[in-house]
C-alpha cells in the first residue's frame, strides 16, 4: 500500500471509531436509549390476538394513568387503522411510559418533532419513556404501511 | 503482463447464443425499471399532493404502485442486471465460455419467477410492499414469484463457480483475474446474505399463504428479512464497484492502482454480512447490546467503501493526469466528461458520497430514533440505489448496449444531457425526502389522502415532486436512447469489454495469493452470522404462532 492510502484509512477509520465512541457516550452517559423492551405475548392458531391482549396486563387498562407522582403510564392498542386510545393527556414536564403494542399486523407508533419512534409488533410489547417539556398538541402517527387506509392512522398527545 | 490479471488480454468473445442469455438478462431488466419508473413518478408527486395514480391503468392504489415500484426496481432490476453483467465480466476475464444448461436456466427462472410475482401484484392480490411483513400476506404466487427471481441469482453463482473451477484446473498456481475475482466474490456474498430471505419465504410465508401454516411469528419472519435486506444493499452496489473499479479507470484514461487493495475491499463486505438488525434498532425484543454491535460491525462496513472512494477517486486521478490535467483539483475537469459512460458513473460516484453519509446517519444507532421510516429513508437510498446504482446502470449501458448490438450510441449529446439531468433531479429529489423526513414526514403513506399532516411538510414534498417528476423525465430519455441505439445506431466491429490495468499487479507469493482463497473468508462470514443471529433465532424457536394472516386489508 502507498503512503497517502494508509493515511486516508487510518483516518478514515479514526473517524468512524470517534462517531462510535460518541453513540456509546450519548447511550451510556447521556441516557439516550432506544427502545429494545422484550416481553411477548402469545396467541395460538385460532384464537384472536386482540381478545387475548385485552385479558393481558397491562392491556386490559388501556389508556393514560398515573403510577406515582408526575409519573405516568400511557398503554395504547394499534389495530388497522386506528390507535386505542386516539388520544393521550398529559400535564407538561411528566415523565411517561408509553407501552403499545399490534393487535393485528405490524404498526409504527411515532410523535413527530420527539425522539418517540418505535415499531409496534404483533406478538411484542413495545415500551418507551419520554418527557414532554413543551406544552402542545403533538401527532401520533402510524409510519409503518399497515394497509389500504394506512394514511388515516393517527391520534394526538395533548401536552397542557 | 499486469493486464493479463485483470483480464484475459488475448481477446476473447463470448459465443453470440450465450451473449444473447446476457443481453436478455440486460433488456428484461430495463424493461422492468421502465414499469417501476411509471409507477415512481404518481409516488414522487403524491408527496406533493397531486394524485396521478387515479389515472394510471391496471394500477388501482398508491400501495399497489408502491409495491410494483420497489419489488421491480430493486429485487428483479438488479438481480437481472447483475446476472446479466457480471456473467459477461466473468466469463470474459477468465476468457472461458459459460455452462449453457445454466445460463438457460438462470434466465428462464428469472423470467418465470418475474412473471409469477407481476401477476400478484398487478392484479392487486400482493400489495404488501417490498418488504412485505407478515401478518399482511399476499397471494402465493407472490412469494413464488421472488423466491424464483431468487434462485436465479444462485443459478448466476453457479455458472460463475463452473467456470472458476475449470480456469483453476488449465491455470495451477495462478492469480484469479481481478474482473473476475470482483465478479464472483459479488455472487459468493449473496448466496451467504440471500439464505435469510430464502428461509423466511420457503419455509414459512409460502406454506402459510398457501394454508399450510395457520400462523407465523412477525418478529422472526421480519428479522429473516432484515438479514437479507441490508446486504442486498451490497448485491446492488458490488457490480457498480466492479465498473468503478475495473472498467471505469480505463474508460477514463487512467489505470487502477493496486490489486491488493481492491481485493481487499471485496473480501470485506463477505466478512461484514450480519448487519441487518440496524434496521430494527427501534425495533421491540432485540436488546440494546446487540443493537450496538451491529452499529459497529455497520461501521466497519463502511470501511471498504471509503477504500472504494481513495482507490477509484486516484485511477480517475491518473486519467486526468494523462490527459494533461494538473494541480490539486485540475485533473477532475480533464477526465473525459465527454464520454456519457464515464460522465454518468462519476456522477453517480458523488451521488453516492451523499448516500453513504446519509446512510452513516440512519446506522447511528441512537440516532436512528430521529428518521426511521420517516422520509429521510428513501431520501438515502434514492442516492445510493436510486442514483449510485441507477445511474451507473445507465452509464455502463452507454457501452454495453453498443458492444452487445456491434452498434454505435444514438446520440452522445443527448446520453451527456440524460446523465446530468439524471444527476440534478435526484438531488432535488432526496432534498425534498430528507427534509421531510427531519420534521418527522412518513415515508410508504400515501400523502395525497392523509387525514393528517405538518406545515413543515409542504416545501419537502414539492421538492419531491419536482425531483421526482424530472428524474422520470431522464429515465424516459434513457429508454428513448437505448432503443434508438439497439434500432437505429450506426453498425461498428465488434468492440470489447473496457478492461482496466493495475500499476501494482497481485502478488504470486506472500499473503495476497490467499486472498483467492474465497472458502477462508466464506467461513468466517458463517462464524459472524451464527454469532449474531443463532442466540435471537434461538429465542424464537420452537416456533410459537402468534398469530393469523390478513390477506390483503
């Protein structure tokens, strides 16, 4: 190899091996985390997922609760194509659990503007954690193709 | 000498039928990427809310084009492409005939295959979109159909493998030529990064849809995909590199510098198979452990292609040098801009700077939560498939198609204006997509009928348009030059294919002679993926249903 080629790829790979070292850090340090919540629901040939979900907990409460002070629970149900429930409140600066999860095919569940992006997966239960601190009306949308009306699957988070 | 080990310098042509397998091969698949354009252009103008799609024939909803458009462009384009061209490259570098029974076969399956999974699709029974997750399930021609596309790329390996395997029999002792070297490594990658797809499709979706299953679980079915799905990256790319590398230095007037490093560079991207979980980072049931490293191992990968870059960037340097250019930047003006081939493949090289950094920023694990399956996706890979690939297609036809018709270009000056125009549309065009995708625009939704939607979006998704509007427009022209050419184009001698030199030719003794040894690195590649995958498939075995199809909602 020439001498300016092993330079480039020294750098090269310096460069690559910086930009790893700050993911780690931002994950590590700064508690950037993705979600990778692993916890499975079942359902055999013949039975219906959804009506095995709704005997499961969390998901026999849905909907938005408080788990301790100014901590909260938002536990949603995608199906095509809507979100159970379409709407979610919740008092600025609190810290919430978004648990979700696909009673049929695969959904996204994600709050444009946030770092809230995850793939609701029939069969898993996804989980997120996440604090608002602007007060607003923030989307909720499906971002991953789940049939003929795909584009009409959203809901709100209301921020007050 | 040196030429001798990149290709067979003597001449060699192949014999006219089983140049005729390989043209096929070429044509069927521009014949596809002419149905995928059509189908791209109601795509790109949805994003600016102006609905074409109503009026399209056959086609009734923008998913159902979705579908036709990415399972067309990117399974059966490619894979028809690279059988085509990397058998002729093949089998003119080792300067041996193909195995006949193979090549008929290899194009047969493709076609048939193709034709299953058009049928499907057409008919609105698979508008499952190309990476078709279960539980959505589409008609089992369908899945048939991509299985077939599929096994004619291995047919592809096979005929490539045959004729190694003779040419190391008449050569003991011999470096593998590097055309061929290139060629065939391409192949031996795939039959490694395909076997997921292949599992995921024969084993369980083909079964199911045809009722012999009653379920399937998504979570394994999806990450069987996503094993596939991100080497098929490298399916797509690898064939470019060997224009890049072993035809363009030559075309440009230079000279490739160093076997070794070549060689390298496409050893690596067997080793670095296993990085298809950087697709699912927000995926639930995959740990944050082995999400990260897969960001490394994706990192790594990253590697041999800025190899590419200092490799292929200094043989268009010697070009240009040779050609009287000098100073520091000098030289890029004198390489031959003139010459359409070259002006689209170096086009579609600075593309492709754009798309690798783009995609570094889709692998940055954490980061990853900013843009996935926002806009910014297709943003990325309309420069890297969508332009990197696309456009050197269309460059490395500016000759082939006249070395296949023994017929000159129909017109250079219109090829020149294709290329660039190509070039501009798609940076409009990823513009707009990435922008979008910043302020949180989805992609796959059809934006014209969406119930919801962000100020933000507005000037992204004209830009979307815009691009895309004109990238159909140069596609057009594309066709328009390659059939005038095939009809019209002026009757030349038989040319052949522009083969580069290397200033360093390969070592005979030493470390680089194992370099041919592909079995080593084979191995290694299977230790990785059983490291990466065996403990999460494990955990999905044995095999729990969670649920039930929905045949196309």
């Amino acid at each position: 190899m020439e001498r300016y080629e092993k330079a480039f790829l020294a750098a090269c790979a310096a460069v690559l091996v910086l930009f790893l070292c700050a993911l780690g850090y931002s994950n590590l340090v700064l508690g950037a985390h993705l979600p990778s919540h692993d916890e499975r629901v079942y359902c055999s040939a013949g039975q219906k997922l959804r009506k095995v979900l709704l005997k499961t907990p969390p998901f026999d409460h849905i909907g938005v609760r408080e788990i301790a002070p100014g901590k909260y629970e938002a536990v949603l149900i995608a199906q095509i194509w809507l979100f159970t429930p379409d709407e979610i409140d919740l008092p600025v600066g609190a810290e919430v659990k978004f648990v979700a999860t696909s009673a049929d095919v695969i959904h996204g569940f994600f709050i444009p503007g946030t770092r809230v992006n995850m793939m609701l997966i029939p069969g898993q239960v996804s989980e997120f954690d996440y604090r608002f601190t602007k007060p607003g009306e923030y989307l909720l949308i499906c971002h991953e193709y789940c049939g003929r009306l795909h584009h009409t699957m959203s809901g709100k988070v209301v921020v007050k | 000498m040196s030429t001798a080990i990149v290709s067979e310098p003597s001449g060699f042509a192949l014999p006219q039928g089983q140049l005729n397998v390989i043209r096929w091969n070429i044509y069927f698949g521009f014949a596809v990427l002419a149905v995928g354009v059509i189908m791209g252009l109601g795509q790109a103008l949805s994003y600016a809310r102006v609905n074409i799609v109503q009026y399209y024939p056959v086609v009734h909803s923008y998913y159902q084009g979705l579908t036709i458009h990415g399972v067309l462009n990117a399974l059966v384009l490619t894979s028809a492409f690279a059988n085509g061209f990397l058998l002729l490259t093949t089998a003119r570098a080792l300067a041996r005939k193909l195995n006949n029974a193979l090549l008929q076969a290899e194009l047969w399956t493709l076609l048939i295959g193709s034709l299953l999974a058009a049928y499907a699709m057409l008919s609105g029974k698979a508008s499952v979109l190309y990476t078709f997750y279960a539980p959505l399930e589409a008609h089992w021609t369908f899945y048939l159909g991509l299985a077939l596309v599929v096994i004619s790329t291995w047919m592809t390996s096979a005929a490539q493998l045959v004729a190694l395997r003779a040419w190391r029999k008449e050569h003991p002792g011999e470096r593998v030529p590097l055309l061929a070297f290139m060629s065939i490594t391409t192949y031996v990658m795939w039959d490694i990064a395909s076997i997921g797809i292949a599992v995921e499709v024969v084993v369980f979706l083909l079964p199911w849809s045809l009722g012999l299953i009653a379920g399937v679980d998504p979570m394994l079915d999806r990450t069987l995909f996503w094993f596939t799905g991100h080497p098929i990256v490298y399916f797509w790319l690898l064939p470019i590199y060997v224009s890049w590398y072993g035809l363009i230095p030559r075309q440009a007037g230079g000279v490739l510098f160093s076997d070794t490093v070549t060689r390298v560079a496409f050893v690596l991207f067997i080793l670095l198979i296993p990085v298809g979980f950087h697709h699912q980072f927000v995926d639930p049931g995959v740990s944050e452990g082995l999400k990260f490293t897969i960001a490394a191992i994706t990192f790594a990968v990253f590697f041999p292609s800025l190899m590419t870059a200092f490799s292929v960037m200094y043989a268009l340097e010697i070009g240009g040098r040779r050609r009287g250019g000098s100073g520091l930047v000098g030289w890029f003006f004198k390489i031959p801009w003139g010459d359409p081939s070259v002006a689209a493949q170096v086009l579609a090289m600075i593309a492709f700077m754009l798309g690798g950094i783009s995609g570094l920023m889709n692998a940055s694990y954490v980061m990853n939560m900013e843009i996935h399956n926002t806009a910014y996706v297709p943003g990325h890979f309309h420069l890297t498939v969508g332009c990197a690939v696309a456009l050197s297609y269309m460059g490395i036809a500016y000759w082939l198609i006249p070395y296949m018709e023994r017929r000159e270009l129909w017109s250079r000056r219109l090829a020149l204006f294709q290329a660039f125009l190509y070039f501009f549309a798609v940076m409009i065009f990823s513009r707009g997509l990435i922008a979008g995708g910043l302020e949180g625009m989805p992609r796959r939704t059809n934006m014209v009928y969406a119930t919801y939607g962000l100020p933000a979006w507005r000037i992204p998704g004209i830009m979307t348009g815009v691009g895309g509007s004109l990238m159909f427009v140069s596609a057009m022209l594309f066709f328009f030059i390659a059939v005038m050419t095939v009809v019209a184009g002026k009757k030349t001698e038989a040319g052949d294919v522009p083969f580069t030199a290397t200033v360093q030719t390969p070592p005979r003794i030493g470390w680089q002679p194992r370099l041919d040894r592909l079995s080593y690195f084979v191995a290694a590649s299977v230790v990785l993926v059983i490291a990466v995958y065996g403990p999460f498939i494990l955990g999905h075995l044995p095999l729990r249903l969670t649920t039930a199809g929905l045949l196309y909602p």
